[in-house]
C-alpha cells in the first residue's frame, strides 16, 4: 500500500493510465489465445477422423480421399481445414443432403451428425456393404452400423468401432486402431 | 642365512615346500587376475549388449504405441506399457505427445538394498535415457523415454565374484594337494647340479668355519645326486 500511494505520487497520473491502456489489448488477446470448449471439441475430432481416416485403406485406391459431410454437426467445422495427418492421402470434405444420390459414388468417408433416428436407419441400409468409412457423432449409432462412433467430451475424443460393420464394408482397418476402439469409447 | 642361525636350520622350509608355495601362490595370482579381467571385459560387453536389448525394447514398444499416440489414448497407451514392463527389465519408461505432454509413464517400484544397486550399476553400465520417437507417416508424434535397470548386470557380477572365490578356495585345496602328489622330485633333481656345486664349494672353503656342526644336508645331496643316474 505504501509502495503504490509513493508511485501514485511520485509518476504523473497521465502517464499510469496511458501504460494500462497499452496493456489491455495484450491482456485481451491473452484472454482470447485459449479456445473455448466448441473449438477445442472440434479440434480433437479433426484430429481423431484425420486420424482414422489414415489408417484406414479402401480397396480401391484413390489420389484424394473425399469426405462427405452430412446432417447438422456440432463438431465438424475444422475438417475443412488441412490436417497434419492427412499428408498421405489429401482429404477433400463436402457437404451433402442425407437423401443425396451422391452419397455412393463421391463419397469414400461419410461424417453423419445429429439426424432422426428413422433417418439414420435408412441411410445406414442404403450404405450397408459399400466401401464408405462412416464415423458418426452420436455413440449410439454404432450398434446401427456405423463403421466409427465418436465419444466427445471436453478432455478427449475417444471412437467405438462396430467390427461387424467394418468387416462387411471391406474397408481395411489398421489392427491398433481397432484394439483401440474395442475400449469403451470416451475415457474420463 | 645358514651360516647365521644355524638352529633354524631343521625348521627351514625345504626346496619343494618353497616350490610348493610359490607355485600356488603364482596360480592364484594368474588365475584371479585373469577371472577379473574377464568378469569386467564380459560385463562390458554385456552393458553394451543390454544397450542394445534396451533399444530394441524401445523400437518394438514404439510401434504398438503409435496408433495410441495418435489418438491420444492415454489409457491405451498404460496399458502397452504396462504390458511390456511386467516381462522387460524397464526402470522407468513415459510417452510424451509431440508438444512434450507426458500421456502416460511407468516407474517400476523398488527401495531395497539390491534395487538401488541395480540402479547404480544400471546408471554406471546403462545408457542414461534411450530417447525413441514415435513417428506416423514420416512425422514424430511423440517420443518414448526409457531407462534400464541393471539386473542382469548385477546378477551376471555377483555370479560372477563368488564363481571366482568358489573356485580360489577350490584352487588352494586341490592345487595343493595336486602338487603335492605332481611335482616331488623332478625339480629338486633338476636343481641338483647347481646345488652340488654349491655345497662342494661350501664344504671346500666354509666349512673350517663352522666346524663340528652337525650339518647333515651332505648326506641327502649325496643320495639325491645318484637318482638321475638310477633312473637313465
């Protein structure tokens, strides 16, 4: 206290302010440099689809992996961006409606958001046994036949798999990757 | 000596005792030089071979972690460490992601007596810390920390040190008695001739001096001087 009332005498007034003034906008910027929970979930599952998507080989080759985005999503707006992981093989997303013709000759991975559960089911019998890697963003569609479900919470994106569905699409999984998704999705 | 403690002379040690001991002691000598020189250049060479066993332990280990690395499963990742820990001689071993966050790491427990000299000999023998990184499509994804722990090191030196008493307790029961059933009379007969001579000089030009003591030793060169006639 009497450190700050000789400073306050001592310094002019103006001179004080002018440096706090010059400090706020490094402080706001402090502030804004640690993302919020949205983004870091959405950075987390770029990570986690990036990465399941290399690991992953369809049983025709192609330059560019092509990534179809579809139904409303909370987490998916970073799959846009280039990912470290995708130095392999470029991953190219998209949008599309859920009742697309698209959907089985552009698509090689299918990102599904929050959709109706009649809807789902449709679009998991129209997608049964093609070539298409399907990751969803709710957990319970793997029992559906998604061929990944992701379980998201603010430390960490964790995946099931459905090996059943995997199996049938003819999609080769790395080994590792579905040991790890025989855990039981998000951990604490 | 003779000459100035004539009484001594019925104790003094004879020619083959002399023998006896010098060539006991010369093979103790050579033998526990050589046995320690061996225990250290094969502790050497097995530290250089634990070396490597440690990163070996630590390329094998890094491939299943990749995929747990990747997805950042910090469980996933105890778990493979655990595994390899329970059969590996790992003291402590940790997972760092690429931005150097530990994910997850392993210490083997250990606070008694033997434990801290495994981990002396381990940090003396062992290479600090083997760093490998954890790579995925050409880049690092993270590193994995492993130092060694010296059991084998520790195990191979106590064997080793109580083989080589072992076997210098055998050396000086067996040795002697070896020796003793061995070499009797070949070198005495060999030395024969120079002590002959010896004592023929002796009785010659000393004798004078130490006149009426009952020396006795002309008696037994006489008989042994005849052996090696006896024998060719």
């Amino acid at each position: 206290m009497y450190l700050t009332r000789i400073l306050f005498m001592r310094t002019p007034r103006h001179l004080l302010c002018s440096v706090l003034l010059a400090l706020l906008p490094a402080l706001a910027r402090a502030e804004a440099s640690t993302p919020d929970s949205a983004t870091l979930r959405a950075n987390q599952v770029a990570h986690v689809v990036h990465g399941i998507l290399s690991y992953a080989r369809w049983p025709q080759q192609h330059d560019t992996l092509r990534l179809c985005v579809i139904a409303p999503t909370e987490y998916a707006d970073l799959l846009w961006q280039n990912h470290e992981l995708e130095s392999r093989q470029p991953v190219q997303a998209k949008r599309l409606l859920v009742d697309s013709p698209l959907l089985e000759t552009d698509c090689e991975a299918v990102y599904l958001g929050v959709i109706e559960d009649s809807q789902r089911i449709a679009l998991f019998n129209r997608l049964v046994g093609k070539p298409i890697l399907t990751i969803s963003e709710s957990s319970k569609a793997c029992s559906e036949g998604s061929l990944f479900c992701l379980g998201i919470s603010d430390k960490h994106v964790g995946f099931k798999v459905n090996l059943d569905a995997v199996a049938r699409s003819g999609i080769r999984i790395h080994p590792n990757v579905l040991q790890l998704g025989r855990r039981a999705g998000p951990q604490p | 000596m003779n000459r100035r403690k004539p009484q001594a002379a019925q104790q003094r040690p004879s020619l083959r005792r002399l023998l006896d001991h010098a060539h006991l002691r010369v093979a103790l000598l050579a033998m526990g030089l050589t046995s320690l020189s061996l225990t250290l250049v094969s502790l050497l060479a097995l530290s250089t071979y634990a070396g490597h066993n440690l990163q070996l332990i630590a390329r094998s280990l890094a491939y299943p972690l990749e995929a747990a690395v990747v997805f950042n499963e910090r469980v996933a990742v105890h778990d493979a460490l655990e595994q390899i820990c329970k059969t590996e001689e790992i003291a402590q071993v940790a997972v760092f992601d690429k931005d150097g966050e530990l994910l997850a790491s392993l210490d083997t427990p250990g606070n008694t007596v033997l434990n801290s000299a495994e981990q002396s000999i381990a940090r003396l023998l062992l290479p600090d810390v083997v760093i490998q990184p954890i790579t995925y499509q050409g880049q690092q994804i993270g590193a994995l920390h492993l130092s060694g722990q010296g059991t084998t090191l520790l195990r191979f030196l106590i064997g080793g040190l109580l083989g080589l008493l072992a076997s210098l307790g055998l050396k000086c029961a067996g040795c002697h008695l070896w020796l003793q059933a061995h070499t009797t009379g070949d070198y005495p007969a060999a030395a024969q001739p120079v002590t002959g001579g010896a004592q023929h000089f002796r009785r010659a030009h000393v004798q004078p001096a130490c006149a009426g003591h009952p020396y006795r030793r002309p008696q037994r060169t006489g008989r042994r001087l005849q052996r090696p006639a006896r024998s060719t």
